[in-house]
C-alpha cells in the first residue's frame, strides 16, 4: 500500500512537472512565433514562468526571437526532476547524460505537444468562428502560422480545403515517433518520465 501510495505520488509530482515544462515550452514557442506578447494569456504565461525563468535571463540573452533563457530553465528543471524522482523510486542517481538526453526528449516532446494540439484547436475554430477575435484565438492562429506558411506554399489550399494541416499532424508524429522516441531510448529513462 505505501509502494503504490509513494508512486502515486512520484506520478503526479512527474505531471505536474511536465504542465510547468509545458507552460515554459508554450512561453517559448509564443516569443519564436512573435506572438502578441501583451495578449492577456502571453501576459499569464510570462507571469506564471517568470520565477523560473529570471535566474537565466541574466546570463543568457536571447538570439534572434530564440528565448534561450527559458529554453535553459527548462532543461534544468526537467533533468533535475528526472535525476530525483528516479532516486526517489529506488532507482539509484542515473547518469547525468541520460538525464540531460531524456530533459531534451521532454522539451522536444512539450513542444510537438503545443503545436499538436494547437493545431487542433484552429481547425476546429476555422470551422466554427472562423473570424473569432478572443485573445485565446487570436494567439493560437499567432502560434501555428510560422510553421503552416512553409507548407502552404507547397500545398496551396484547394478551395475551401486547406490539407496542409495533415501534412503537419504527420510530420509532428514523425518527428515525435523517430526524434523523441530515439532520445527516449537513448537516455534510458521511461516515457512516463518524458511525458509520453
């Protein structure tokens, strides 16, 4: 009973770990997108990440629209978090480069999970309130257009049919299947501690 109470426990601190991480990668994602950063859920999510992303921004500036500082806070947050909950369930310390190889797999695998569902959700607003002007609308258009113009300009839309949104779910599960999945395995950690 105290086993499975002490993994229960290790469960939610490891998802709770990686929503945080998903916020930082978000925070991320929204500063390389040039997103509105004074939408009202830009404002919130620097808000919420900022404690932790302070420390670095002293010593690590940005290039270009790559917000290194947070790329660094969460890698250490989630290397450390894979190294002590391993301790933690008995595992002894891992090796340090399997913990920074699976802390890579994590903020890869965060990343593709936004642009993921990201996608998602502007498909179903394009469907629904396709002229929606909601801050959480207008930001999710912001954070998927880098990555749809690129395809677009292969794929134009036929019509009313827009495919490059498929073209993006597969190479998304691509690269979660072969990038992330190989780091995973390199680092020898399981995928739960990732966030598969």
């Amino acid at each position: 009973m105290g086993s499975q109470l002490g993994s229960a426990g290790l469960l939610l601190v490891n998802t709770l770990i990686n929503i945080y991480l998903l916020l930082l990668m978000l925070r991320f994602l929204l500063q390389a997108s040039r997103a509105d950063y004074y939408n009202p859920i830009s404002q919130s999510v620097v808000r919420i990440t900022q404690p932790v992303v302070r420390p670095f921004q002293g010593f690590l500036r940005p290039i270009g629209t790559i917000d290194l500082a947070t790329l660094a806070a969460g890698f250490l947050i989630k290397a450390v978090s894979i190294i002590v909950i391993l301790q933690i369930a008995g595992y002894g310390v891992p090796p340090i480069v399997g913990a920074a190889i699976g802390a890579v797999a994590a903020l890869a695998n965060a990343i593709l999970k936004i642009y993921f569902f990201a996608l998602i959700a502007m498909i179903i607003l394009s469907w629904v309130a396709p002229q929606a002007s909601h801050p959480a609308a207008l930001l999710i258009f912001q954070l998927v257009e880098p990555i749809m113009a690129p395809v677009r300009k292969v794929i134009p839309p036929l019509g009313m049919i827009d495919l490059s949104p498929i073209v993006v779910f597969i190479a998304i599960s691509i690269v979660d299947g072969l990038v992330v999945g190989s780091l995973t395995r390199a680092a020898g950690v399981s995928g739960a501690l990732v966030g598969l």
